[in-house]
C-alpha cells in the first residue's frame, strides 16, 4: 500500500484527534488537528492541536506542562479520524484537573462527576478554565 493522504476537506480542513493513553486505553481528550497541526505532531513527537476558538495550533502542555508523547497513530477507514496514542506526562490531561476530560458520567438525566480531581487547575493555569 502506498503513501495515503489523511483527508482533511470534509470538517472544512480539520480531523477530530482522539487522544488516548497507551498503557491503559483510557480515552484522554479529543481535538482538532488541520495539516499544520498535523506536521507538527509527527515533526515534534508532541501532540499539537488546532484550536478552532483561538484560531491558533496549541502543543498540549505549552502552559500546564502536561505534555502528551506520540507512541503510535493509527487513521480511520474513511482516512479522516486520527487515533494517537500517548504517553500523558503530568498529572492529569483535562484543563479542569481530571486525569481525562471524560471525567463526566451520565446517570439518569444528570452528569455527574465520576472521579477525584488529579491536579489543582488554578495552580496550573494561573486561575483560569
């Protein structure tokens, strides 16, 4: 099989990046990633998102230090989804200071948080969200 493109036209040059840890398979965090973004992940070895409220890349870390370690990528069928898995260095990888930002879970028609704060978010990002 030859070289394949990643598909970035169909979310108007952008491709969700479901992060996920490589030891446990714990899903970390999901972003968007556009062909910048892209390149410099695999140049960096650091995951780099595109951040579509900023209009601006962000390498996950930049401000907390929580950086997220490429291991392995795999891509979709459809070549428009990307599965990175990493190592997660620091404690926790969600701005709110929970070990995934899936720390949410649905019970009845409320969500409820499903687990202890890992990190002091305000510590970290100086007070903000």
């Amino acid at each position: 099989m030859g070289a394949m493109e990643l598909d970035f036209q169909k979310l108007d040059g952008l491709l969700p990046a479901v992060v996920q840890d490589a030891a446990t398979g714990r899903v970390l965090m999901v972003g968007f990633m556009n062909e910048e973004a892209w390149r410099k992940t695999r140049d960096t070895g650091n995951v780099t998102f595109y951040s579509r409220t900023r209009n601006k890349l962000w390498t996950k870390g930049e401000t907390s230090g929580h950086t997220l370690v490429v291991k392995e990528i795999s891509t979709d069928c459809d070549l428009d989804t990307v599965l990175i898995q990493v190592e997660a260095l620091g404690p926790g990888v969600c701005h709110e200071g929970y070990q995934s930002c899936f720390f949410r879970r649905l019970e009845g028609d409320t969500w409820s948080v499903s687990e202890e704060r890992v990190y002091d978010p305000a510590a970290v990002y100086g007070g903000a969200k």
